[in-house]
C-alpha cells in the first residue's frame, strides 16, 4: 500500500453560488494529490507522458460528507492499495482543517501508449518506483 | 420514469492537453443535464433556491467509456428511475454524433432547507410537477 | 466589419460565492462567441486546427459592467472590427435579458503554423470566408 | 508600493488541446496571487468579507507572453503600485522555472459594502496594515 499527503487551498474561482466548492472541482483536487503522490516517487506524471504513456480516467466514485468552503486549507490524503496492473486505483480522502473527512472517493486511470492509444501493463520505470509498496 | 434530453457542444476550455475533455468537466455536462430536465418541468431550479431550497450534491460516480473531443456537439440524457424522497437520483448517459455511448454516471442530491440547513423531503412545488412520471 | 450573435446559459459552475458568475469565465463565454461566429462563416475552428493552424491568445482586456447570474440567458455578441493579418481581434459584448450592457472585451489572436510555430497571416481558407465583410 | 511573490504549480485541468494553459485561466492564477498577497498582510480576503465587504473585479487586462506548460512551478508575483481608495489595482507578472516573463496583467476591483451593495472606500481595517507601504 503506498500513501501520500499533501495540501490544498481552495480557491475562490472553486466555489459556487451555495458558497461551497463547486461538486465538479474535487476532480481536481484529486488529480493535484495523484500528482503529487507520483512525484513523490521520483518521477513525475508529466515524465511519464514523455515516456510516451497517457493515462486516461476510466472511473470515478465520490462521497460528498462536508462541503469544502473558501480559504479551507485542505489536507490530500492519496492512497493506492491494490498492485497496478493495466489499471492504477487511488482513493483520495480530503479532511478539513478540524481533521473531519469531508469527501472521500476513487479514480481509476488505464496506462494507454501514446502512439497506438493501446492499453498497456504499468510501465516498468513506474512500477520500479511503486514496487516497494506492494 | 422521467427521462430528458438535451445537447451541448464541447468548449475548447473543456479540453485537456491530451486532446479530449478533462474527466472533472463532465459534472458540468451532468449539471447541465439535470437542469434542463428540471425546466422542462415547468419549473427552474434557480425557482428552487428562491423558494428556500438547496440541492448539495452527496454522491457521483462516473464511467469513462469513449472520450468527448472539442467540438462535439453531445447528446445529454438525464433520467430519473426511482421516486425521490429526502433525495433524488440523476441518471446521466452522453452520447457523440455517431450515437455512442461516451460516458454515463449517477448523482444523488438532498433536499436541503437554506435556512435550517436541515434536510427534508422533496417540497411540493417540485413534486407536483415530476408526480405524474412516477 | 462582421457581426454575429449567439446566446449562452449561466451553468451553476461558473458562479462563486459572491452569488455571480466568477471573473475569470467570461473568456469561456468570449471563446463560445468566437467560436460560433466563425463556424456561422462556414467553417469551424475545430477545421482551422485541423489545417494546420493554432491560434492562441496574445492579449484580453474586459470591463465588467453589471454581473451574470445563474440561470442567466445571455446574449454573445462577437463583432471583428479590423480586417486580419497576423492577428485577429474580436470585441465580445454580453447582453443580459433586459437588453443591458453587462460585459464586454476584446481578445486578440495571433496565426501559428502547427507545425513550425512560427505567425502566419490569416489562412486563405479562412480569409475566402471572411473578407465580404471588410 | 507594495509587493509580493508566491509560487504555483500548474494543474492538467488548466491546460487544453493546445498542451498548454487556458487564456481563461490565468485569472485564477492572478487570484491567487492577489489573495496570498493580502494574506501576508496579515488579514485575509475571506476576513475581509465577514467584514461585510465584497471586492467584485471591474476590469481585467492580460498580455500572454509565453505559454504555462502543464506541471510548471510559476512564480507569481502581485504589485499594487498606487495608493487604493475605492478601488485597488493589482498588476501580476507570471514568470516560469527560467525566471522568463510570461504573462502579466492588471486587475481592478471595488470595495462594495455587502449589505447596501454600495461602492465605499477601502475599509479602514485593510487600509491599516497597508498603508505603511504608500
């Protein structure tokens, strides 16, 4: 199991009219703990694309618990606990400045080659980073 | 059941550098869906809000079939399967030019009281109008 | 000088805690006015790109006169005032529904061939639509 | 005069088919600059609206230099060269990991009191920790 902090402002241009984020922003939030996460191994998701890998989304499940408000220094909490195959899982758990879990969900991302857009195993200089965790 | 459908065109905005739209954009395409299916009712839920109701969403979740490219001009198929109670489910399909289904999700929404911030049952003013589909 | 007119609904995303669209969406509601303008020529910029053409911005200013609100059906106003050659200027005015000047600005383009990156003038399959209007 | 600096990383949200930041979203990056720069004064923008003000833009204008790249850590930099009064200007310079220019703009906003949605001076609370700089 590989596990990853990090944190997070929101940003005005992220709330809404109900004075909340916005429901469609968490997918950024956790996009920035899945970034920070990998390059937190040593390699970087923008390293792995010109390795030649894109890594589409291909799910995503998300528990809204508390809204997150403006100016919230969030804590991103990124975890990956089952072993990559052709599929990387990450659940992201956000928690507010109280510690309360606010918002909890996962993404699910398939490695693709770029250039024959064919689903491939997880490339052997990621999972060189990765394998110690699993 | 209660089914509605609309369309959209994708914005260049919508698009990440992988050529295809952002996997957190499609909550907007969602929104959009689910409140043009509630105008088609004979109401807007901007009415609901000044009526003293709130919709924070509480759950998505979201699979990633074909990607949506800039310019597409989608299809938008909302649908509401299950009577609501204190809450109510949106089912959204999205389909490109050529009739695929591209993406499809859930998500569920509380009815909220703006001034308590308590949670109630669907109001009335809202009923009245979906009722007959159920 | 070419005029054209489109209108566009305040999506529940685009406005922030200040109960009105954020700032920073306008230049969506410009690029959508752009956009539509150019396809209403017979030709869309999704075709410009595949010719082998980008065109990225090179400046933006905005006034913002009254704000949008949710739900708000706007109406885009995209005018080309001076005949193109390396660049392209748009002037956008956005119209609310009681015919109220509530924005307007303007965005300049430069042409960049895809491949070499180097400014271009305005393509002649462009241009051969265009230049009835100057 | 007053200066600050802060630094970002850029988001794969943020860019688009181009593979390079979205002219529309530098204004995010402009508040964020703004905000952080008000916040080591030692009070908040969100203090400043429970102070009952409200600080809505009344115009933008931005030159685009050089793209943002998906990944880049940019240095943000925010200068308010003349002394506020009922409204305060901002200038932001955006600068990449080559210390290169890449974009820069002013931003204009209006201190508007929340309750009468009147435009008032700036408020005495904010001028205080600023005025040591003019």
């Amino acid at each position: 199991m590989f596990i990853h902090e990090t944190s997070l402002r929101v940003r005005y241009a992220e709330t809404d009219q109900m004075g909340i984020v916005y429901y469609g922003n968490y997918s950024q939030y956790y996009e920035v703990g899945r970034v920070e996460a990998i390059r937190s191994l040593g390699i970087s998701y923008k390293e792995i694309e010109l390795n030649g890998i894109l890594m589409p989304v291909t799910k995503m499940n998300i528990k809204y618990v508390l809204p997150a408000k403006y100016d919230d220094l969030l804590k991103i909490v990124t975890i990956v606990k089952e072993k990559p195959d052709k599929r990387i899982s990450f659940r992201t758990e956000i928690y507010n400045m109280n510690e309360e879990l606010i918002n909890f969900g996962e993404v699910t991302l398939v490695f693709l080659e770029t250039e024959t857009k064919k689903v491939v195993d997880i490339p052997s200089f990621l999972w060189d980073k990765m394998k110690v965790f699993f």
